[in-house]
C-alpha cells in the first residue's frame, strides 16, 4: 500500500541545492527555440513601426477608425489573437480602382505589409520545424494566415482547401456543390430546405411532420445520423442536438489537430508538409463514431450489451468498438460537466483512432499519459472574444493537481511514477489515492504543455506519440521524458513542484 506522503523532508533537503543549478540542463534543447523567438520578436516590431507610420498617415489625412484598426491588427490584444482561430473564409478581393489616390496608397501599403511579414514568418516557421518546434512553427502559421488569409502552403498546413472565391475544409467543398450548412438541421439536401424550416421531415422514404418523426427516431436504431467532417453521430434525442453535439466536436477537433500536430505527423511529414508537400488532413479517413442517448437508461443498456457496467459515468469510449458513448442530462447544472466528459473521451477516441489497429497504450508502463491528457483536455474552452483557451489553472482538474501536490504533499516523483502500467495505476488502494493519481497526472500534462511558455512541449508530444505508436518495440519502450527535454528526472520533479506553486488555482 502507497503511502500518502511520498516525497519525505529529506528529499526535499536534497532538491534543495538542485535549484541552483536547475537551470544548466536542457539549455540546448531551449536555446534554439529562444534565438527563434527572439527573431520572431524582431520580425514583429519592424512590423510593427511599419504599421505605426501608416497608421499614422492615415490619421494626417482624416482616416482615423482605419488608423485605429491598423494599429489593432499589428498587435497582439486578446481580439487579434482570437482572430488567429477566426481566418476569414473569403478569397481577398481586388482593391478597388474607384477609391481616390490616398485611399488606394495606404490600403496597397496595408496589403503590401501584411503579405511581407507573413512571407517572414512562413520563413522563420520552416526554420522552426527544421529544428523541431513544431508547436512554435504552427504557432507562426496562425498569424501569417490571418495576415495574409490567400498563403496557399499556410491554408493547407491548417486544414483549408478553396472552393471558388471560398478558403474551406475538404468536407464543405465537396459538399456544397448539392446539400447546405443549415444551422439547425447541419448538411441538408438544398432542395429540401425549405419544407424543414416549415415543419416537415424526410424519414424512411416519406415527408412527415416533425412530431411523427421524434416518435419513430426514439427507439435508437432509427436515430439522427450526421455526418461532419470527422465524426460520424447518432443520436434518438433530436437532429438539432445532434448538430449541435457535431459542431462543438469540430470545434475542438480543429483545436487538437493544431495543438497536436507534430502526433499526427512525423517530422520528416512535417518537414514535407512545410516544403509544399500535399498535407495529410486532406486525405479522407473513417470518421469518429460518436453514439448519443437521449437519457441515461439507454445509454446504460447500450453499454451493458457490449459487456461494460456504468453506474455513474456520463460518458465513455470503447477502444473496441472505436466509438464514444454519451448521454443527454436535463440537469442545468451538470451542462459543463458533460461538455468536458466529452471532450475527455473524445481526446482517448482521437489519440487511440490515430492507427488503423487498436493497441495497448499503458498496459506495461506510462498509464499516467494516457488519463494525464485525457483529464488536461477537459479544461478546453473558447473565451468570449472566440479564442481556444486550455489549462485555466482554476479550473477543479488544475487546482486538484496543485493541491495534492503541494497542499497534501501527496507526490510520486516521475522516474518512479512514469514506470505504472494499466493495472498498478487502477489498482490504486481506495478512492482517494486514485483521485491523487489523476490530479498528477492532471497536473503533469499541464507542466510539459506550459512550462516557460512550452519549452518541453514538442518533446512531450514527442513521447506522447510513442506512447501510442503502432509499433510495439516503440510502444513499449518509449524515450523517456528525461531523454527527450535532456533534462535529470530529479530537476524535472523540482521544476514541475514549483511551477505548481506559481498557478493561482483559486
């Protein structure tokens, strides 16, 4: 049985002198990421004092809110950076020749500005992925699309294919040519949109009110099927639910793909990726099969069929089955926990889909990952300007981590607590001491995604995708997080336990 406190007062005398010289290791793995930075910072203030002057000119000659707005889109205020996730969908239309002589001059300066700076940055962005940031160089890719929305290789590296005057997902563009984005009902044949929004509904080869159709939807074998670019849900509790459930999962699939990149990718893809190479999200692959009940009885009979007994749970996924199970709960106050539990489930669908087979991840060793990312991603949310934010440390998995941590003193260092399998993890001695385990877990995903502005990121993602390779020789015998940040265990823990200390978890 594990003891509640693991780290003792001597080792704490001992972690003492490491701080001292903490900060010798792992310089060369975060000196070249620095350099990039500090160039990308040079970048961006010559930007910067370029838009100043025009900015300027435009307030000489009485064009005062297109001054404002300039000097907006050369900074960095939380609406400019929501506007990174915000790229416009429209082609860039000519400027137009019917403006007078000093509108048309500051507006070709504008365009010209812009195009230049997110020249520079798709350079310093293949720089950065030559050296292995690939979470920096995504980063840099961002903002050169928002500055210059028509960059052919920087629209591909996110995902967008154009489709007449458009910038769109592969998805939209081969669906438009027939069916419509309705808001409500999602992908609908164009010809039948109208008789949906008065009331009708297509169901087994018969126009039917709205009514007789919830009726016969209910039994869950003739449920709502929707279909949107990565996932595939069925739900018996309404289309429009379904939609809804579609779109949030879009959202977040945008947001992991980005985030997680270099998983999904091998460096050398990457590197291909960046040279102009014909990008992998474009390449159509079975889609994410999501089930969703209309209430808790039928999500429970559905995976009492396939063997598993849930009494509490409000969502799931079967790695066998390659599907997530979910459920509608009215409660108002349970909205948020749901969304997150799906989310949960959804990043185990998304990381354990990213092979053609099933493999067993953490059965031998490194379990911790496995929930550690699965709990971090819960924390996933869009703020009110529109951007993605993740790892609020007031959010309850983040001030769990920290409490255990440094309040209770429950800790097992990382060389020791990275070597638990599957069963040693599960076979925690009561509820409390597996709640502690996921907190760490929790805790330590949000230190390699965030530590200094995520200088062991690329190196954590690095040993997430072994942990989850198809290949067994690497799956089973994962660089270890040590090797990878070139970084002892022991400076790792120190490092990890005062970052926890700096988060305002309340």
């Amino acid at each position: 049985m594990m003891k509640k406190t693991i780290m003792t007062s001597g080792a704490v005398v001992l972690l003492v002198p490491l701080l001292l010289v903490s900060h010798c290791y792992g310089d060369s793995k975060s000196r070249s990421l620095e350099l990039l930075k500090k160039q990308y910072a040079k970048e961006h203030e010559l930007f910067a004092a370029e838009m100043e002057k025009l900015a300027g000119f435009c307030e000489a000659n009485s064009f005062f809110t297109d001054a404002e707005r300039i000097r907006k889109r050369a900074g960095h205020s939380a609406e400019t950076l929501a506007a990174f996730d915000n790229l416009p969908s429209a082609v860039l239309p000519p400027i137009p020749k019917n403006l007078g002589p000093v509108a048309a001059q500051w507006q070709t300066k504008l365009r010209s500005l812009d195009e230049e700076y997110a020249r520079k940055l798709y350079l310093l962005a293949r720089r950065a992925i030559n050296q292995r940031h690939a979470s920096f160089a995504f980063q840099l890719v961002r903002e050169l699309v928002y500055h210059n929305p028509d960059h052919k290789f920087g629209r591909e590296l996110l995902g967008f294919v154009r489709y007449e005057d458009e910038w769109t997902s592969p998805f939209s563009s081969r669906m438009r040519p027939l069916f419509v984005d309705h808001s409500e009902f999602g992908w609908i044949p164009k010809i039948n949109v109208a008789r949906y929004e008065q009331g009708e509904r297509y169901f087994d080869g018969n126009w039917m009110s709205v009514e007789r159709e919830a009726t016969l939807r209910k039994v869950f074998r003739n449920g709502w099927e929707i279909e949107t670019e990565h996932f595939s849900i069925k739900t018996n509790h309404s289309l429009e639910k379904g939609v809804e459930i579609g779109r949030q999962l879009e959202i977040y699939h945008r947001f992991f793909m980005r985030e997680f990149a270099a998983f999904f990718n091998t460096p050398e893809q990457i590197q291909k990726l960046f040279g102009g190479g014909a990008t992998s999200r474009g390449t159509q692959r079975d889609r994410h099969r999501i089930l969703y009940f209309a209430n808790q009885k039928d999500f429970a009979e559905a995976l009492k069929a396939e063997n598993q007994i849930i009494e509490i749970a409000t969502g799931f996924y079967l790695p066998r089955k390659r599907t997530s199970y979910f459920y509608y709960d009215d409660d108002p106050e349970k909205v948020e926990t749901s969304k997150e539990t799906m989310f949960h489930e959804v990043t185990h669908q998304l990381l354990g889909e990213s092979s053609r087979r099933n493999v067993d991840v953490g059965e031998h060793h490194n379990f911790w990952v496995i929930e550690g990312i699965a709990c971090y991603m819960e924390s996933f949310e869009i703020d009110k300007h529109g951007a993605f934010k993740i790892g609020d440390p007031k959010h309850p998995r983040i001030y769990w981590a920290k409490q255990k941590a440094i309040k209770e003193e429950f800790y097992i260092p990382m060389e020791r607590y990275f070597l638990f399998g599957k069963k040693e993890f599960q076979a925690a001695p009561n509820n409390e001491v597996l709640h502690a385990y996921y907190s760490q877990s929790t805790g330590l995903v949000h230190f390699f995604m965030l530590y200094k502005d995520g200088i062991y990121k690329d190196e954590f993602i690095d040993y997430l995708s072994q942990v989850y390779s198809p290949i067994d020789r690497v799956r089973y015998k994962p660089d270890s997080l040590e090797k990878l940040t070139e970084v002892p265990f022991s400076i790792l823990d120190q490092q990890y336990k005062s970052y926890l200390e700096s988060l305002e978890t309340q």
